[in-house]
C-alpha cells in the first residue's frame, strides 16, 4: 500500500459498466515526507475519503480486488482513510 | 522479498473490512548496509515489528496471499519476519 492525499474528485456520467456506482477521486501520490511527488492519478472509493484525507491506496491487480465487483480494470484504488502517522 | 526498515505504525479505522485486524507498518526498502535504497511503503504486519527493525518484507499479491492464506484479497505488502543478523561475505575489491 502507499500514502496519498486526495485532492479532489472526478465524474464520469458516462464510464464502463464494471465502474458504475463507483467513485472516482482524484488523488496526489505523496512521497516519504508526505509532499506531492508525481502526477496525480484517477482513484476507486471504498471507503468514502473526502478532499483531503490521507489515505491508503493499492495499485495494480490489487486495486481491482478492492471493489466489491472486482472484475473491473481499476489500478488504483483507496484502501483505508489514515488517521495518524506515530513517525512524523 | 525485500529487506526494509520499519518507520512507524500507520493507524487507520476507516478500511476495507479484508483489511480488519491487521496491524499496518509503513517500511522502506534498505540495502544490506542499512542505507535506504527506495521509497516507502505500507505493509501488513503479522510477526509484531517494531519501529526501527530490519525486516523481510514481500511486495507481490500471490505470495502475500499465500502467507495471509487467503485469495483474491486486494493486499500485496506483507511483513514476513524480522532480520536478527545478515552475514555477508566481505567483498574483496
């Protein structure tokens, strides 16, 4: 799993059948120290994380088991909300 | 598997339910010196690590489910043990 932040989200009326009913957000990878590195990327919801939150998320083949369906092509994918980090 | 260094625990109560229970540590890959040598990451625990261990750590879905014996679970980053010592031979340059 890796650190993220979300940093907004992003609606597709019209999306693929395995995608429907799912949120897409926008979400900005973050490095060690937690600043932005990398351009952000298009995210599954599980867990409802609203604009802002520190998450967890899973790339690749992992990202699509998260979701309920997981025959979809998702490779990434918000696994958990964080809620403290004891090591900053 | 990749040898890593625990940083600290990662509290989340907001998860997935497949990850309920488990203990969450984010690691970051080191090199047998110590120094690191990637970025870090988030990993399930299952042997108790603590902060500033050196641990075995395995980054990949099939094995990492093999180890939670489970399937199709959406994890890849589990902690497999934790290093006591690691003998090298010393390198002759």
């Amino acid at each position: 799993m890796k650190i993220g932040r979300i940093i907004g989200s992003v609606v597709c009326e019209k999306k693929i059948e395995s995608l429907s009913g799912v949120t897409l957000l926008l979400l900005q990878p973050l490095d060690d120290n937690y600043k932005e590195k990398g351009t952000p990327v298009v995210a599954c919801d599980t867990v409802q994380a609203g604009t802002g939150d520190l998450v967890l998320y899973e790339g690749g083949r992992e990202a699509a088991l998260a979701l309920d369906n997981w025959f979809n092509p998702s490779d990434a994918s918000v696994v958990g909300i964080i809620d403290s980090l004891e090591d900053v | 598997m990749i040898l890593a260094q625990v940083i600290g625990p990662v509290v989340s109560t907001m998860k997935i339910n497949q990850l309920d229970g488990y203990k969450l540590l984010r690691v970051r890959a080191v090199n047998p010196d110590g120094s690191f040598s990637g970025p870090s990451i988030v990993a399930v625990d299952t042997v108790q690590a603590g902060k500033g261990d050196t641990v075995v750590v395995i980054d990949e879905g099939g094995s990492a489910g093999v180890m939670l014996e489970v399937t199709g679970q959406p994890i890849r980053t589990v902690i497999a043990g934790i290093v006591d010592r690691i003998d090298t031979e010393e390198r002759v340059q």
